[in-house]
C-alpha cells in the first residue's frame, strides 16, 4: 500500500502541510560544486586535452583525439534511416507537430516615428536577432531522451540559429539511435559524443575543437546542474531545472486508473518528482488511491514511483474547484491537468502553469513527445515569473533609437537636467552639447 499523504482544505494546519509538502531546495553537494569547479577550470586551461582526459575516465572511451568524439553527419542519416519504421514514422510525426507549433512564436523587431510635434523625425524600435551558436546538451547512454533534442533544437533553427552544437555522453561507447536520429531530424550541426561538466565547459569556454557557445540548453544530471549554474554568464543557459512535477484538478469524473498513471507519469522519473491530485469527492480520492495500490505492481520503475509518491505526493480534498484552482495557483506547477468535465471553462482561472492540459483525454505525456508546445517548463514555483522554453530563448531584443536634430534639443534638457540630479555631468554635458549647437 502507498502511504501517499491526505490533505483537506478545511484543516486548521492545511496551510501548514502544504507548504511543507512544496518545500524544496535543490541541494548543492559540497563534493559535486567542488568537482564542478576543477572540472571548468581544467577544460579552459587546457580545451581538448582536458575534455579527452575527463572523456577516457567518466565514459571508458579509449580515445586520443577529438576527431574520435565527433560523429559526422552521415553517422546521424543513418541512425535516422536504421530505425524501424514505426520509430522514424513517430520521431517524424512529433517533429512535425513541434515545429508547427515553434513556427507561430518568433518575435518581430518593429519601429515607429515620434510623433510628439518637438521630437518629430526621431524613430524607436526593437531588432529582433538570432543567437549564432547554441549548446545543447543530451543525456547518454541507456537514458536517452530523444524527446529533449526535438524540444530543443527545433525552436532553435526556428528562431534562426546559425550553429546548433549537441553533446551527448556514451559511456563504454554506447550510441542512442534515437537520439542521433532526432539530431539528423532536428537539424544538427555537430555532434560530440562528451558529456558531464567536461562537456558543459567545452561549450562555455570553446577549445581548439569545439567553438564557444551563446547560449547552453538542455538537461542533464546534478553535475551538469552544477556545472550550468558555474558558466552562466560566461554563456546563457536556459534553466537550472528541479524534479518533475503534475499537479492534477479533477471533478471525479475521469476515470481513477486514468488520473492514477498520470501521477504515476512523472512519479516515475525519479524519487523527488511530485505528484498531486485536487478534487472536491473525498470518496474519489479513494478509488484514485485503490488504483494507485493496484497499477503499481505493474510498473518497472515501482520502487521510483512509490517514493516519489510517499516523499512528495498528495491526494487533497476541496471545498470546491474555485478553491481547487486558487491552490493550483499557490503551488504553480510545471504541469497541470485539467481533467474536468467542462475543463475550458476553468483555464481562465489558472494564472500560473508551466503548462495547461485541458480536458480528461489530454495526458501530460501526449505534451512530453508530440503534441506541439515544448515539454522544457518551469518546475519549483517558478511558473510565477517563468515560461517554457521556445523560439524567443534563441532570439534577443536590441532597442534602437535615432533621434533627429530638433529631438536631441527636447530630448537633450530632459536627460540633461535628470544627469546633474544623479551627479553624472558627463552625461548632461554629452547631451547639451547638441542643445547648444
């Protein structure tokens, strides 16, 4: 039996419990930061000496040249053309739909004439630009996450990336043609097969082989964590991400297996993920807990699921789906189900969600693989100020500004008279002089 825990709203230490149950700080291992660190310093000391050094020690790869650790781009068409036919049928099927959907995000730059009668002729605006060069790293060997290079790459190359650089560990030289075959799918330029913080280095700080990224995407374990955490700055990266989470509202109307294995869904991956159900039944509640107990002898990952479940799970009783929503939005999960009858008409209740699966027949793993949207969310609270991954985390904003000779007189008083009141005569100078003239 699953000691999960049972929550209810009308509890006087509800809030209490909650909280708790939420609470989560990734742990910074003292020996991980440490190891992280000689790690980046050695890799940019010594660029591809370091990276073949650390490669031959964490993979067992007897290799002596970078030229080994690189696959060609012939290497990954036949990955892609050596799947089973039902494999590239899916793997093609789900690129399509995410690409699709990355289509419809870019940014635009945009300008426009002032239009103030004593600034007339000045012009302001916003350029839209790719990043060139984007690091993307894949976890290797038995787990492989095709999923995460499609989710990756595709908004990449839509947003325009120049060079798309994918690293992927293959301990005992253990390929993924999945993975290689997503990577030929998705458009990717270079492939080297490092990983670990080594590997998270060489793309922050280039070597002779590798060139320095913009920006690195893309998970990995505690010390590519780390090691993102260290180099961001040097580069960008996209999040430093907490375990999984789904949070699931339902009306008692979904079948209990159904809302059961959803939990089950990233319970399994791995013993700090979370898992949670809302719902006003009580007696609901129940029959979702009698299926956890019967579903989970039937699942390889049981021992996972069972301590995520009892670690970080929760069945929670409501008063109603108001309450059920307002909740919802406290813990502000990276994934949340709908899995309501009338389910639209309670999206607008929902403010703060990595993602929103609308409807009982909407499973959080149809967003994992192929539904569209980018399956990289916000995990920890932090859908409150943060957004998935897309085509504008490949993209930045540059303001432009041109201001005509009548413009730089007005403008030029304002900032001159704001300068002196922060004691910066320099800058009121450099803007009278146009005044002046």
């Amino acid at each position: 039996m699953i000691e999960i825990k049972r929550l209810s709203s009308t509890d006087a230490d509800f809030q209490a419990r909650l909280d708790a149950l939420l609470a989560f700080e990734a742990a910074q291992d003292a020996c991980v930061e440490q190891t992280v660190a000689g790690i980046l310093s050695k890799v940019k000391a010594h660029g591809d000496a370091a990276v073949i050094e650390y490669t031959r020690r964490f993979d067992a790869l007897r290799v002596h040249s970078m030229a080994e650790l690189e696959l060609s781009q012939n290497k990954l068409q036949q990955a892609l053309s050596g799947l089973p036919p039902a494999q590239r049928q899916a793997l093609e099927a789900a690129a399509a739909r995410v690409r699709s959907y990355h289509l419809r995000q870019p940014l635009q730059s945009w300008q426009y004439e002032d239009e103030n009668e004593e600034t007339r002729g000045t012009m302001l605006g916003q350029k839209v630009t790719p990043l060139d060069r984007v690091g993307l790293y894949v976890p290797g060997g038995k787990a492989s996450y095709p999923s995460s290079v499609l989710m990756n790459a595709i908004p990449a190359r839509v947003a325009g990336v120049r060079e798309l650089i994918m690293v992927v560990p293959t301990p005992a030289g253990e390929n993924n043609p999945l993975v290689l075959a997503a990577a030929a799918l998705a458009g990717v330029d270079r492939v080297f097969t490092i990983g670990g913080a080594q590997a998270v280095a060489a793309l922050a700080y280039g070597t002779e082989t590798i060139p320095q990224v913009d920006k690195i995407v893309g998970p990995g374990n505690a010390y590519v964590a780390a090691a993102k955490r260290r180099v961001f700055g040097v580069v960008g990266i996209d999040m430093v991400a907490g375990p999984s989470e789904i949070l699931v509202i339902c009306d008692g109307q979904t079948d209990p297996d159904w809302v059961a294995m959803d939990l089950f869904s990233q319970a399994e991956h791995d013993e700090l993920a979370q898992s949670i159900l809302i719902c006003p039944d009580a007696a609901y509640l129940d029959r979702v807990a009698a299926s956890l107990d019967a579903l989970l002898p039937t699942m390889p990952r049981q021992r996972v699921i069972r301590a995520a479940l009892e670690n970080r799970g929760a069945l929670i009783q409501v008063r109603d789906l108001d309450e059920a929503c307002r909740i919802a939005n406290r813990i502000a999960p990276e994934h949340l189900e709908l899995s309501l009858v009338d389910a639209e008409a309670w999206v607008d209740k929902i403010q703060h969600a990595g993602a929103i699966f609308i409807g009982p027949y909407t499973s959080e793993a149809l967003g994992d693989y192929c539904a569209g949207p980018n399956h990289v969310l916000p995990t920890s609270g932090s859908a409150r100020f943060s957004s998935p991954l897309g085509v504008y985390d490949f993209q930045k904003r540059t303001s432009l500004i041109r201001v005509s000779q009548a413009g730089s007189k007005t403008l030029g008083r304002i900032a001159a008279t704001l300068a002196y009141g922060e004691g910066l005569p320099a800058h009121a100078r450099s803007a009278e002089y146009r005044v002046e003239s």
